[in-house]
C-alpha cells in the first residue's frame, strides 16, 4: 500500500512540474509575442508572476483534478485495457478543467466567446500532466515488478530441511 502512495505521490509531483513547466512555456509565448509584434512585453515582474500563478494554479489542481483524474483511469484500466483507461482519465481531466473553467468565467462574468475559448484551453492545458502522471505510476509499477523479480533471482535459495534428514 505505501508503494502505491509513492507512486501516486511522485506522479504528483510530476503532475504540478509538467503543469509548471506549461506556465513558462506560456509566458516565453507571450514574451515572444510581444517582440515580434512590437507590444509592451509586461513589467520585469510579468514573467516570474505568471509562472507563480502556474505553480499555485497547479498545486490546486493536483487534489483537484489529476488525482481523481488516474484513479479514475486506473479503475477503467484494470477493468479493460490501460489505454482505455488511460484514454478515460484523460478525458474526464479535460471535462473537469472545462467545467471549472466554465465556473470560473461565469462567476467573473466574462464574455461567452472568452468563457469558450478558456474552457478549451484549460482542458488542452491539462493533458499533458495528466499523461505525465499516468505514465509516473506506469513506470513506478514496472520498477517495482523489474526489481521484485531481480531481488528474488540474487536470494540465495533457503536450505531445505525435512524429515529424514540426518545432521
């Protein structure tokens, strides 16, 4: 069981890296589009917020979104098939940021062309943390049969002793 934390928990990790890392990809865009375009590329505070936000942003959706996200994938693959499953996690991910990004741009009483436009980005924007989350797990349950199996051929083999077995 605690195995199975830790592999959950460094899937986590990923998780928030990879939606971090998304941040600054998005900020260097706005930066380069600034430049191209001759705009006011932001104050020198602009960037270094911005990937704050993220790294906020994304401790939130960890609990919130990616977690239940793979458990739910996780479920439906062991049921048919990991890519099912993976494929159904994926999914329900995007849906869940849609709907919040959807909560999100209602409450802030944003445009219905803004509200639309967020809700696909926020479901493109959490694709690839989640895939990085389910492959983190993946691969922690791969290490673990890898090494079981090479722990169990490096033990020496127990002595046999029995009945009939004169000392």
């Amino acid at each position: 069981m605690y195995v199975a934390i830790g592999r959950h928990v460094a899937g986590a990790l990923t998780a928030w890296l990879v939606f971090t890392a998304e941040g600054l990809v998005g900020c260097l865009a706005l930066l380069g589009y600034a430049l191209v375009t001759g705009a006011d590329p932001g104050g020198p505070l602009a960037g270094p917020l911005l990937l704050l936000i993220a790294a906020l942003l994304g401790a939130v959706l960890v609990p919130l979104l990616f977690a239940p996200a793979v458990l739910l994938g996780e479920a439906v693959g062991r049921r048919r098939n990991p890519l099912v499953g993976t494929l159904t996690g994926t999914a329900a991910a995007m849906l869940l940021a849609a709907l919040y990004a959807a909560g999100v741009g209602v409450a802030t009483d944003g445009s219905p062309a803004g509200v639309v436009l967020a809700c696909v980005l926020a479901a493109l924007a959490v694709v690839c943390p989640v895939l990085a989350y389910t492959l983190t797990v993946r691969a922690g349950r791969w290490a673990e049969r890898v090494l079981g199996r090479r722990i169990a051929r490096s033990a020496p083999a127990a002595p046999v002793t029995g009945e009939g077995v004169t000392p």
